[in-house]
C-alpha cells in the first residue's frame, strides 16, 4: 500500500525552488544542486530501494524534499523515514511539508553520531543527493562507515550525481560501485550509482 505524501501546489514549489538557490548562493558545495530533484529523478531512485528489507530508510541531503515525497509516494512508511539535513532552513520546511517522518538537523561528517542518537542501528537502504564528491576523503569515509556498518544485506546505498563518473573514489574507500540509472529529462541530466562494500578491491567506474 503506498502511503499518500504532500504534494505542493506551483506557487509552494516555486518558493522552495527561491529557498533551495538561495542557499546554493551561500554555500554551492554545500548544497550541490540549484534545483530540487524533479519527479523522475525520485521515482527511479525509490524504484532502485527494496522496501522488503528490514530497517530504516535513510536519506542524506534532504533539501526541499523533492526526493523525500518520491520515497514516501514510492511506499516507504513515514515512520521509517528519516532524513538528514545540514541547513536549518530546509530542515525546518521538511518539517512541516513532511511531519510524520523524522528529520535531523545536522552535520554528515558526524552522521554515525546522529544515527546513534536516534537509535537507528539497522538500515534498510540510503538515498544520498549530498555533493559528496566535493568532501574531504574524511567526511566520505565517515559517511560511508557509519551507513554501510548499519546497512542490510542486500541493502543499497545509492548516490545522485550529475558527474560523469563515480562521485565517489572506490578504490581508496574500499568500495564496489556502478551506475544503476541515467535520468536525461532532469536538467542537468543525472546520474544514480549503487555502492556496496568489496571484499577484495572490487570495483568498477573511478579509481
């Protein structure tokens, strides 16, 4: 049964678009994208997600909650929702368009910290539209650990990125990736790849 998701009508939506560029003004890196994901960006990345895996659904980068609304329209149960965001702008519209999910406000660098904090010791998968391909090598391996130290077997983490290549350096994260989706109708087109960890040096895409 899918679970029914706010849906803004055009003048909230283009308000979040106002608020989201606002904030890539301030901080580029921080934010990583001008404009909130659209509907087919979420889609396929909630259709990459198998929802029959025990845990939480984690997303990374919250924003406007353009993903967050794929992933509940998807059939994700609000309650096993949980979504990190850095500004507190956006984590306080996530809040209102989306109160029965949980929403932290903070830092991903200490995600391990955060999960731990709300008792989320089991994930089901991660969406992650974070600009991780701009973190130091440091912050990267924060995230990855903490997310792939709770992950199911079988369970994806899965990055947005409109880079050509693995946003993420494989090899020296110890990681297998590949790209699992092409999204040409998001301007600019993007890319969604699938990280798991590798026994042996395993991977595919950017060393």
């Amino acid at each position: 049964m899918r679970h029914a998701a706010a849906t803004p009508d055009s003048a909230v939506w283009s308000g979040e678009k106002v608020l989201l560029f606002r904030h890539w003004l301030r901080s580029p890196l921080g934010i990583g994208a001008v404009l909130p994901s659209g509907a087919a960006v979420a889609a396929t990345m909630a259709g990459e997600l198998n929802l029959s895996l025990p845990g939480i659904v984690l997303e990374l980068g919250g924003g406007t909650g353009s993903l967050t609304h794929g992933l509940l329209a998807a059939g994700c149960p609000p309650e096993r929702l949980i979504s990190v965001e850095r500004e507190p702008g956006l984590a306080a519209l996530l809040r209102r368009r989306f109160p029965a999910i949980r929403v932290i406000e903070g830092d991903v660098a200490a995600l391990d910290d955060l999960l731990a904090a709300c008792r989320a010791k089991r994930l089901a998968g991660v969406v992650s539209s974070l600009p991780i391909k701009w973190f130091p090598i440091a912050n990267q391996r924060a995230v990855i650990g903490a997310c792939f130290d709770r992950l199911d077997d079988g369970g994806p983490f899965l990055q947005l990125t409109n880079a050509l290549v693995s946003p993420l350096p494989v090899s020296r994260l110890g990681l297998g990736g590949r790209q699992v989706a092409r999204v040409w109708t998001h301007f600019p087109p993007v890319q969604i790849w699938r990280y798991w960890r590798a026994p042996q040096r395993e991977f595919s895409g950017e060393r």
